[in-house]
C-alpha cells in the first residue's frame, strides 16, 4: 500500500548497526564497556600492529545465530570475513573486518503492524543479510556538538580509539518500505527484536543501535529511483523527520530537472535538514578481499539447535500464543508482546481475573495512557498486575460501572484510598462511593420519577423513535449519580414502556 507524495512512490531500505551485547571485541579480549576515559580500552589487536591475529569470539557468533533464528532467516553454514580498506583517521589498520560476499545470517523478515488511516494492517519487510564486522574508532571534534573537550578551547580534533573492534551486527533491509511511517514501524520491530532476546542494549543515544535510511523516489511502477543514504539516524523522531525532509529534497530536485546523485548525507536535527557527506563509494572501491588472518566461520547444525533450545520464547511465538491460549486477536496480541514486561504484566492480570480481551483493553487503553502521560515504563507501573485483575473482577460481576472503574483506576494509580487498606480495590471502591445501585427498588423509584418528569420522550419511544431512550437514560444515570447499571437500566426501561 504504497502512499504517494506529490505523485510520487517513496522506497526506502534499511541498514541497521546493532552493538553485540558481548562484554568483550569483536576479535580480542579488550573491553566493550561504554563511556571510559578516550584510547584505554583499544588494544594491540582492535587496531591490528603488526605481528597480532584477530581472534573470533564465540559470544559475538552466537548473537549472530540468535538474531537469524529470532526472524526465520537461513544460518549460513560457512561464512568468510572480508577487509573492507578505507582510509579515516579513526581507522589507524586501513581497513575494518566485514563480511562481504558471504554473510552468517540470510534472507529472513520482520513484520509488525502499522495503522493506515482507521485500519491497521500487517506489513512484512524482507531481511537481505546480516552480517558479523567490527566498529571503528571515532573522532572527536573540541567545540562540536558531541560535546567532547579534548584540548585547549582552540578547536582541535582527536581520537578515541576505544570502540575499535566492537562487535557489529548490520542488519540489511530489501528496498520493501514505501513511507516513512513504515521505516519507523521497521526500525522500532527491529529494536524490539534485538532488545528481547538481548544480543543487543538497544541503547541509541549511546550509538548501540544505529539505522541508516536508503531513500529514494520514483513514478509508481517505474524502476528503482536513486538513493541517497542517511546516516546514524539515532532516534525514532529524529528518522521520520529525516526522511520526510528527504523525500521533499528529492522530489523538488526532480521536479527542477535535476538528476539525484548517490550520496551519503547526514540528518542535522537543528535544521531539520539533511546534509551531504560524501559521494557514495561502490563495493569496487572498497578492494575487499578475504581477511588471511581468519578461516572461514563454520556452524554445525547442532549448534544452531542448541543455541534455539536455549533461546526464550520470541515474540511472534508467543503473540501467537496469545492468540490461541487467550483468544486475543492478533492486533492485541502483537501490542501486548511489544516487550517481556508487557507481555508479563498481561499474563499475570489474564490469568487473575480470567478475562483476557477485558485485560488487554485496559492494558493497550488505560495503563498504556497512563505510562505514556508520565513517561514511566510498565515496571514502575503504580498499579499491579493483581490489583488490574481485581479491579476488572469488579467490573464483570457488576459492582461497578467501567465509568467507575476509571475512576479506581485513577485513585490507585495515585495511591489514594483508605489508611490501612491501601491499594485495595474494594476499599477504594467503598470510599469513593461508586459501587453501582443493586437495589431494584431504588431505581425503579428513580425510572418512575424521570419517567413522570419527561412525558414527551415517553410518547415519542412509544410512537417509534429509538433515539427519545437516551432523553431518558441520560437522567436516570445522573439521578443515580452514576451509580446505576447501564444494562439493569435499559432492561427495566423496556418493561415499563412496554
Ligand atoms: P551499500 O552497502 O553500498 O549501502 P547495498 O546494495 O547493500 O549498498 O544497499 C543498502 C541498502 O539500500 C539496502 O537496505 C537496500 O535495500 C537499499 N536500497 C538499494 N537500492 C535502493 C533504492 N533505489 N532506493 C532505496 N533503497 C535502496
Ligand atoms: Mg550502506
């Protein structure tokens, strides 16, 4: 469902560098650890001096086979490493450890849903490759927007050479996104797969997981337009925004008769406009060549299978175990797996009240409202699992009005509620006064009065106008202070006006 901009079709692929959650590099024993005073954690062989030999690490392998295992893609049974040679100042070897033409992980998909308009449909992204490589170094500019300080105030630039040799996995998209809405939708699916079985921290600020957007645009059903690449695009506002500015760059270009040359282009969030870096280097540029100093990285069978028996449930298996155990639909099923202590909090609340649709509306509604208005995640959530649960029982066996229930949920989520009895449910309920009116006597009296009050809306619901029962429900709700039965009182309505 492509969505046109100013006639045109919008493709967009992804590259996403995940950081391995391994303690140590890529190819030696040096540490990952973020955040350490500039060149102590790069060691002899994260920048290869001479007479050093790169060392795979088994950690980095076996994240490798998970995320493969994690999106149905093929586990390449022998895959080879590859130098990449470029010169940058913060990559003193002259080349980086890639693979090429062989990659560990092939093919594979992401799905995830996304809302069109009023519908929400599901949309699959085909996965290319990924494949295992190396971080570089980094520069650091005095005065620049990193913030590093590294001299005396004159504006001088410097390297840290502690990300060397960082484990990488990057993560290749077919050109199967059609708007930016959908690339944002990929990119936060991808997080979610990689946080959840944990090969990665998925902590972007601190560059653990880093997208580049291939953008390009073209008349629908023509060829592949020309891309131009946006790099490390470290927030999910920041991507949208960037493709967007993008994609109106490109067109107006177009439009100018201009022809769009392959760039590599960064995003400023100041301008909110992206800028171009370099002219794209081909492959050919690269030179690669397989690296002599590592033999081909072979996976038995056996491994995958043992490293899948010891994977936790993935998130679409247990969507679809919601879907069957829960009989949720698959919407709710996918929201309520968006992460482990979600899918755990539904779970617990489902299982104490027994009422699964009722515990994913209040999850997905009222306590995802909530966590967003404070920015908490559902962790710090004031209100538990149990006490959801209790709260739905109340709504089920009549007690309370889902009116009311809103209110109790406000009041525990606050923590009001009674000395003593905090955080019960059926205290809060007590002392806010909302337990619904069970007595039929009582109401009856109110359905008379209001019945005797408003003689017009009576003849007209008798003449044939459905619409006069609300001139009628209205009152009786607020004479019950809302007390009442919305059912009992329709029910007791229909007797009386025959
Ligand atoms: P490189 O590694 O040089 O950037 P690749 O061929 O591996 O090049 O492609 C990188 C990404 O660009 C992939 O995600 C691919 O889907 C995407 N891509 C390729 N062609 C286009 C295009 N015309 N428009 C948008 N994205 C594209
Ligand atoms: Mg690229």
């Amino acid at each position: 469902m492509s969505k046109l901009v100013q006639g045109y079709e919008v493709v967009i692929g992804f590259e996403t560098h995940a950081q391995l959650s391994t303690k140590s590099k890529i190819f030696s024993r040096a540490s990952v650890a973020f955040g350490a005073e500039p060149n102590t954690q790069a060691c002899a062989v994260d920048i290869a001096l001479p007479g050093t030999l790169p060392v795979m690490n088994i950690g980095a392998v076996e994240r490798a086979i998970e995320f493969g295992l994690a999106i149905n893609a093929h586990i390449a049974e022998r895959s080879i490493f590859a130098r990449k040679n470029y010169f940058y100042p913060d990559l003193p070897k002259g080349y980086q450890i890639s693979q090429f033409e062989i990659p560990v992980v092939q093919g594979g998909e992401v799905s995830f849903f996304l809302e069109v308009g009023k519908e929400t449909v599901r949309k699959t992204v085909r996965l290319e490759r990924a494949h295992l490589e190396e971080d570089a170094g980094k520069s650091l500019h005095e005065d620049s927007s990193l913030g590093a300080s590294i001299g005396d105030g004159r504006g001088q630039s410097g390297i840290d050479l502690n990300r060397a040799g960082t484990p990488l996995l990057e993560i290749v998209t077919q050109p199967d996104m059609r708007s930016s809405e959908e690339a944002v939708a990929y990119a936060k699916e991808l997080h979610k797969i990689v946080t959840w079985i944990g090969i990665c921290d998925g902590n972007m600020q601190e560059g653990s997981f880093r997208c580049d957007a291939n953008v390009s645009v073209r008349k629908p059903g023509g060829e592949l337009g020309t891309r131009r690449e946006i790099k490390n695009l470290n927030s999910f506002k920041f991507m949208q925004q960037a493709i967007d500015y993008e994609v109106r760059w490109q067109i107006d270009q177009i439009e100018d008769g201009h022809a769009i040359q392959q760039a590599t282009v960064l995003f400023d969030p100041d301008s909110g406009e992206t800028r171009a870096m370099r002219t794209k280097e081909d492959a050919a540029d690269y030179r690669y060549f397989p690296d002599p100093d590592l033999p081909p990285l072979v996976i038995g069978r056996d491994w995958v299978e043992r490293v899948k028996g010891e994977m936790a449930e993935l998130p679409r298996v247990m969507a679809e175990r919601f879907v069957k155990d829960y009989a949720l639909p698959e919407y709710d099923a996918t929201q309520l797996t968006q992460s482990k202590a979600v899918a755990a909090y539904f779970e617990a609340t489902a299982k104490a009240c027994g009422q699964a649709k009722l515990a994913s509306n209040w999850i997905m509604g009222e306590v995802s409202r909530r966590l967003n208005a404070s920015e908490m995640a559902i962790e710090q959530a004031p209100v538990s699992a149990a006490q959801l649960a209790a709260l739905i029982g109340r709504i089920s066996d009549n007690t309370i009005s889902n009116n009311a229930a809103r209110q109790v949920f406000e009041g525990l989520w606050n923590k009001e509620g009674p000395s003593g009895s905090e955080g019960d449910v059926d205290a809060l309920i007590e002392a806010k006064g909302l337990k619904q009116m069970n007595d039929t006597g009582e109401l009856e009296k109110i359905i008379d009065d209001v019945l005797a009050a408003n003689p017009k809306n009576v003849e007209e619901f008798k003449a044939g106008n459905a619409k006069a029962l609300n001139g009628l429900v209205g009152p009786i709700m607020k004479a019950s202070k809302g007390k009442a039965n919305p059912g009992q009182v329709n029910a007791l309505l229909m007797k009386k006006l025959g």
